[in-house]
C-alpha cells in the first residue's frame, strides 16, 4: 500500500487544520535551516577581517557544515520513514540550537569550524522532512503546490539571513545575536517534539518491518541507493540538481556579499541586498512553477527548459560582473538565476516523489541530496582555493577577477549538466 493510498484514513485521523499547522511548523524549520545555511556568507567575511583568515580557510571552514549535513541526508530519511519527520527534525533543530550557543559563548576558528560541522548534523533533516510529511498528510495531486509553498517559505530564509542577520550583527555583535538564534531554535525544537504523536509518517511506519535493527536499516539505504540506480528519471535530474545546489551553496552561500562589493565598490549594505535577490528569486520560482502546472507527462520538458535557463541566467551573471555592466543589470540577472533555481526544484522533487516507491521516500530524497550537498562541499572549497590566488591591495581582501575566475568554471560545468536531460528526454 502506497502512502499515498492510506492519505484518506490518514486525514481522518489528522485534521486538516492540524495538517496544514503541522507542515507550517516545518517549512518554519525549514526556513531557519536557511537562514543558518546561507549566515556564513554574511558572518565569516567579517570575522575573517577580524582572526586574519585567507579565502581559503573561509572557504574550507563553511565547507565543514556540508560534510555533516550530507553525511545524515540518507540516514535522516530513512529516520523519517521510520520514525517520523516531526520526531527527528525536532532532535535536529536541538543540535542546531546548540551550534549556535558554541559561536554565542566565543568566536574562534575552531568554534567556527564547530558550529558549522554540527549545525550540519542538526539541520540535516530538514529539506527532506516537509517532502515527506506532504507526500502523507495530503493529496498526490497537490504536491508539487504543497510543495511549492514550503520551499517559497524556506528560501526567504536566505534573503533573512542576508538582510537581517547582517543588521543584528552591526547592532548587537556575534554574541548576542547567535544567542538569540539559539533560543529561538531551541523553542521550534520543543514544539515539534512536542507535536511528533500526531505525525501521519511515524502513524504509517508502524505497520511496516522495516528500521527495526542496524542490518534493516542498512538494507533500507541499500534499496534507496539501487532504486535511483535503476531509474533513468532519477539518474537525469540528478545532474541538475547536483550543480543548481552546488552552485547556490557556493554564491548566495558564502561569497556573493563580497563579489558584488568587490566587482562594484559598493557599500556592504547595498551588497547583501544585491545578494538578497537570489533567495527573493528562489521564492518566486516556486510560485510560477506551480501556475505553470506539473502533471507528470510534463514533468520532463518542463524540467529540460528550466535547467537550460538556468545555465543562461549563471552565465549571464558572470559575464555581467566580470565586465562591470551596470550594477542594476547584475541585480535582475541575480534575480532570474533565482527564479530559475525555484523553478527547476519543484518539477526536481515532484519527479523524484512520483518515481520514488512507497515507505523508501525519506531515503530516496536523502541520497539523492547527499550527492547535491557533497558538490557543495567541493564547490566552497574549490571556489575559495581560486580566490585565493587574487588578492587584492588591501589586506584580507580578493580581486574581482577572482570571483570571475572561480565562477566561470562552475557556470560552464552548470551548462554541462544540461546534456544528461537532453538524452533522457530524446531516448523516451
């Protein structure tokens, strides 16, 4: 029996203003994963001025939180089959909680590196739990505007984080403003702890085997893995996915401010509102894909047109700084390349909900992120190893040239994955 067969005696169970306050509380945990996500791009500029670190210890040390995080992605999606995605998200955002009263009680390199590393275990669960929790909680014809919803919800994250964690940082300092964040992860931690009992994931995992000992749950990570192996939608989109993530993580995550400061000299509140636009993109995107319509016969061309867009847009953004066009024309491109991201994730997560096999959804989506967050790790890094070899005439500082260099080759690796949609879409 699917999930999606059992959602009738499910929402009889779950009322549907429950439902809906339930998916809220996600997509708001959803939303702080974000927010804490994108904050490196906002923190580790400044405090890179103030330890004297290079471009390469910056890089490698908002890397950490990637390693973590894809580490659990399989793991917290066979958690979520199991055990329920309330339950398990509610024990992630207590670790998240925690990360940020390490960076509260001292900022150090170390603590840094520590609380990017363990945020990535605690904020890990995220992405996948409201995917899941929908795929039960309503019906199969509305999960991609369900979809569309918590994704519009979570990427405002990014632009909060830019924007207002960049004004807390100026008012209050690290420390008051990272103990702030960790009081208010800490209290989304009690509530869905708190609200797990009436989860319909962990209601439907009770009827299946599956999860009970170390060995069934390997299996299940085995059966995950081989089910994307097996399935040439899955294999296709991946790519996508791989690079538009990879290269998110990257810009908006970590070097976006400091590019657009560098390319136009502009002050550093005028930089985190040109990079705020990328997460104001990412939360159109899903609303013009679910206007659009994703029926599953088009899922596939619609699929191929956003990706081909999204090459475009991160060219055009290149070029755009690199040849120092007006600072508006880089704003709009920055813009679109957001919608474009928005775009492709949902028909991405509906193609990937509809081919995944019921009760292995959770782990699906979890390994198939691992590979998209392990791009992640390798493109911070990457692009901070080649900034690094343009500094600038001040101290603490990187070229322009720089930023174009590093972002050039991961544009042209963007156009590449295009080509795995392609041939799918010509083979069917």
């Amino acid at each position: 029996m699917t999930p999606n067969r059992m959602i009738p005696e499910e929402t009889s169970r779950l009322s549907s203003i429950r439902a809906h306050g339930l998916f809220l509380l996600l997509s708001g945990a959803y939303f702080l994963s974000i927010f804490l996500r994108t904050s490196a791009a906002v923190v580790m500029p400044a405090e890179a001025e103030r330890l004297g670190m290079t471009a390469s210890l910056i890089g490698f040390l908002s890397s950490l939180h990637f390693y973590s995080y894809a580490f659990m992605q399989p793991v917290s999606g066979i958690l979520h089959d199991r055990f329920g995605p309330l339950r398990v998200s509610g024990i992630g955002m207590l670790l998240a909680a925690l990360s940020n009263f390490l960076v509260a009680w001292e900022a150090t390199p170390m603590t840094l590196g520590a609380w990017r590393f363990l945020s990535g275990f605690g904020l890990a669960p995220m992405y996948s739990a409201g995917l899941v929790f929908q795929a039960y909680a309503f019906r199969p014809e509305r999960y991609c505007l369900y979809s569309a919803v918590n994704f519009t919800i979570a990427d405002f994250g990014a632009v909060a984080s830019v924007v207002c964690l960049g004004v807390a940082l100026d008012a209050f300092g690290v420390r008051l403003s990272f103990a702030g964040l960790g009081a208010i992860f800490l209290a989304v931690s009690v509530s869905l702890l708190l609200q797990s009992r009436h989860d319909p994931v962990r209601c439907a995992a009770h009827d299946r085997p599956e999860g009970k000992n170390l060995r069934e749950f390997a299996a299940g990570l085995g059966r995950a893995a081989l089910t994307i192996a097996k399935s040439r939608s899955l294999r296709a989109v991946l790519p996508c996915w791989i690079m538009s993530s990879s290269t998110l993580f990257s810009f908006q995550g970590l070097w976006s401010v400091s590019w657009f400061a560098a390319a136009y000299g502009c002050p550093a509140a005028t930089a985190r509102f040109l990079a705020s636009l990328t997460g104001i993109g990412m939360m159109i995107g899903p609303t013009v894909a679910s206007l659009i319509g994703a029926q599953p016969s088009r899922i596939r061309g619609l699929l191929l047109r956003s990706a081909a867009a999204n090459a475009l847009m991160w060219v055009c953004l290149v070029l755009s700084m690199t040849l120092r066009l007006p600072i508006w024309v880089s704003g709009a491109l920055t813009l679109l390349s957001g919608i474009t991201i928005g775009v492709m994730g949902i028909y991405i997560v509906g193609g990937v909900n509809e081919h995944a096999p019921a009760g292995e959804k959770g782990a699906i989506f979890g390994m198939m992120n691992m590979a998209t967050v392990l791009s992640a790790v390798v493109a911070q890094w990457g692009t901070g190893a080649i900034i690094n070899r343009f500094p600038a005439s001040i101290a603490g500082t990187y070229a322009s040239g720089g930023y174009a260099a590093s972002f050039f080759v991961v544009a042209a690796a963007i156009v590449l994955c295009v080509f795995p949609v392609i041939r799918y879409r010509e083979r069917d």
